[in-house]
C-alpha cells in the first residue's frame, strides 16, 4: 500500500470518529428507549381497563423494538468507526451500507451519510483500502 494522502488521512479518521459518536448516540438513545419500554411493561401489569392494557403493551413492545434496534445499529456504527483506520476493504464495505441507511435520518443522519458517502466513494480513498472486495 502507498503512502496515504493528507486528504485521506484526515477525512478516514474524521470520519471514524463520527462513526464512534454517532454509535454513541445510537446506544444512548438505545439504552433510554428499553428504559422507557420498561416502565411502560410495569405499568402493563398494573390492573386497569383491557383497552389500557393493551395499549401500554403495544407500547412496550413498539419501544423494545426501536430501543433495540438502535442498540445494534449504534454497536455497528461504533465498531466500523474504531477499525476504519485500518483500512479493510469489509471496513469500507459495511461503512457505505451504514451511511446510506444514514440518509433517511433527518438532519443529521442525512448529513452525516452523504459525507460518508462523499468520503468513502473518493478514488483517492478507495485506493488505500485493501482490494480484496473490488
């Protein structure tokens, strides 16, 4: 492999590191979602009308499933941003798929995917990843 460009250097680890925040606020999102489906389960067990119940459960399971689905993604988001400095080509690879799905999340999803993006689908960049997968 070649000697890095500045233009690459800067922007992978920027970039890294805005993977690991954001990751951090998937998890800490993540972890107050479940928190909040928590006491919605505990109140799904304290007698009251069938409609209440129900309601509070479809509650719990809606937030369980968004809390949890947060904890993964900000799992991902955190592992691809601490080894995208190594430069694996698999690296680059889930770093693209994590930044188009990025996109829909408005405002600041949308900008951190399309600088991902802008980023990863630079040939000066795409050269120092290792070719294994192009």
């Amino acid at each position: 492999m070649t000697e890095s460009p500045p233009f690459v250097d800067t922007h992978v680890t920027l970039l890294g590191v805005l993977f690991v925040l954001w990751g951090g606020v998937g998890l800490l999102l993540g972890t107050a979602l479940l928190l909040l489906a928590l006491g919605a389960a505990t109140i799904a067990g304290a007698p009251a009308p069938e409609a209440s119940v129900m309601a509070t459960r479809v509650t719990a399971a809606s937030l369980s499933a968004l809390g949890a689905l947060l904890l993964v993604g900000g799992a991902a988001h955190a592992w691809v941003g601490a080894i995208l400095p190594r430069r694996s080509s698999v690296t680059r690879l889930v770093a693209l798929l994590l930044a188009l799905a990025n996109l829909p999340v408005l405002p600041f999803g949308t900008a951190f995917g399309a600088y991902g993006l802008w980023v990863l689908l630079d040939d000066r960049v795409r050269s120092q990843f290792d070719t294994a997968w192009h």
